[in-house]
C-alpha cells in the first residue's frame, strides 16, 4: 500500500480511515449482495435505509428485512433503518428521494461516523471497487471529496454503455457540513473505479417495477413499454427500454451511441463475488440474457 500512495503523490497513513457505506434500498437484493460482498472487508458500518414507498409514492414491502437474513455478514456492522412514504400524488419525484436522502444523513449519525471517517455515497447499482476503498482508506492526501469513474453496464455485465458514470463519490466526513447527495460536487475524479450495472434485474417483473418506481417515471410515455415481451428483447438487443436518444451533450457524443450497445463478451474485471458465483447470477454475465417472469 505505501507504493500504491506514492504512485497518486499521497502518503501512507499509520492505521486506515474508518468506511461507512450508506444506501437506500429499494428492491434490489442481488445487486446488495455483490455490492457488500465486495466492499465487505473494508467496510467499517453498513447503513441501509428502507421506505414503505417508492419515490413515485407507490406502496412497496420492506424488501430489505424480508430478506434480512441472506445479510448476516454484515449484521455485526449493520445499521438498518425504515422511514414511512410521505405519498403525496402529483409531487415531483425527486422530492420524495431527496426527503429520503436527508433522513439517510440522520441515520449516518446513529451509525456513529465522525469527523474525518470516509463516506461512500452512491446508489446501490453504482458500486466502488475493493482496491478502489482500500486505497482511500490507506492514504493521506485525497482530496476531501472525490467522486469515483464507474464502468457503466445496462442489463447486465454483458452492455457496456461507456467508461464514464461519475455520480458516485467518497468524502471525508465532516459534521454539520457533509450532506449526502447525488450530484457533481468537486472536479476532482478517480479513474476506473469501479461498476455501475442500471437495470440489472434478475426478473421481469423487477424492471417493471423500477419503471414505475424511480425518479424517472415521466419516461414510461406509453403502456406498451412496460409490456414484459418488449421488455425482454429490448433486454436482449440492448435498446432503450423507453425509447430514448442517448442522454449526451454533444450531437457527436449522441450519434456515437445511437442504436443497440455493443456487446462485451469478457468478464473479466468484474466483482469477484459475482464470478466466484457466476451460476447463482449467470444473468448478469455475457451470453444469458433471458429473464424469469418472475
């Protein structure tokens, strides 16, 4: 590790920074597990907290404590709670998620991080790398707040959108001032960090649901996109699952992406629990894209 530091221009430090992972829970339990089984060794807290509602203000389980036993890795370090949907109809969604975001905070508190404790902010799909964490805890002289160039995958390990997912981000923790977010807050970035898998559902049903559920329902513009056949082979093509022009900010950026995602047929550099496992999630991994109904 003092070699590692030295390559980035930091110092090695005499003991690592404490590592408190934070995130909200909606339905996604298989990615949960690959995301905590790689991060588990460095992990000092897991945080998680669960809604009753999504951000669209639909009525959902506790998915989490349903499953809460497949996690009893973590349970030692686990900080788990639960906050009631506010279900207000016609609201902007993005309310309902920044509501859930501030309560996160709180329940950061309760964990008991301090000042100076290393902070993973991301969405649960958005999952920094091992090395990746083990590095920051290790060195002196990363910036304060760093966000983290994350593989970006759709469906699966099998799309390979781009390089350049960048809304995950780790910060030195500090009270009264560190609020978590998802947005730009520094320039500085930490290349090849880590994965983003969007939409890497196991069923059928799951990505029916997150159509519904997520911030973005405004793009489920007509019934027949969540028709699980048109799901399933947009699944397979690599297409848009709402029939969307790539999000650039070039025409040439746009152009680029246009049409299917090309295919990776390697798996290699992926999360080391997904491919000590790959039978158990064989659909996350190039060459099975068929769904269960669920």
């Amino acid at each position: 590790m003092p070699w590692l530091c030295k390559l980035h221009g930091w110092k090695v430090r005499d003991y690592p920074r404490k590592v408190y992972d934070a995130v909200l829970f909606n339905n996604e339990v298989d990615m949960l597990t690959i995301r905590w089984k790689e991060l588990d060794p460095y992990i000092t807290q897991f945080v998680l907290l669960e809604s009753n509602s999504t951000f669209t203000s639909i009525p959902k389980p506790h998915y989490f404590a349903t499953n809460r036993k497949r996690f009893d890795f973590v349970e030692p370090r686990l900080t788990y709670g639960t906050i009631g949907g506010r279900f207000k109809k016609g609201e902007n969604p993005f309310v309902e998620e920044a509501y859930q975001r501030v309560a996160l905070d709180q329940l950061l508190q309760a964990a008991g991080i301090e000042d100076g404790d290393l902070l993973i902010m991301s969405d649960l799909d958005e999952i920094p790398s091992a090395h990746t964490i083990d590095l920051l805890r290790w060195c002196d002289g990363p910036p304060p707040i760093l966000h983290l160039n994350l593989n970006d995958y759709l469906y699966s390990f099998e799309f390979n959108v781009d390089h350049s997912s960048w809304r995950a981000s780790i910060h030195q923790y500090q009270k009264g001032k560190t609020r978590y977010a998802h947005y730009r807050q520094t320039d500085y970035l930490l290349a090849d960090s880590g994965w983003h898998c969007s939409f890497c559902f196991r069923k059928i049903s799951d990505f029916v649901f997150k159509m519904k559920a997520y911030s973005h329902t405004d793009r489920v513009r007509f019934k027949h996109f969540l028709d699980p056949k048109r799901i399933q082979n947009v699944i397979c093509n690599g297409d848009d699952l709402y029939d969307m022009l790539p999000e650039e900010y070039t025409f040439k950026e746009i152009i680029a992406k246009m049409g299917p995602i090309p295919r990776s047929y390697s798996a290699v550099h992926l999360p080391s629990y997904l491919l000590n496992h790959a039978d158990e999630y064989s659909y996350l991994l190039p060459g099975n894209c068929i769904r269960e109904k669920g």
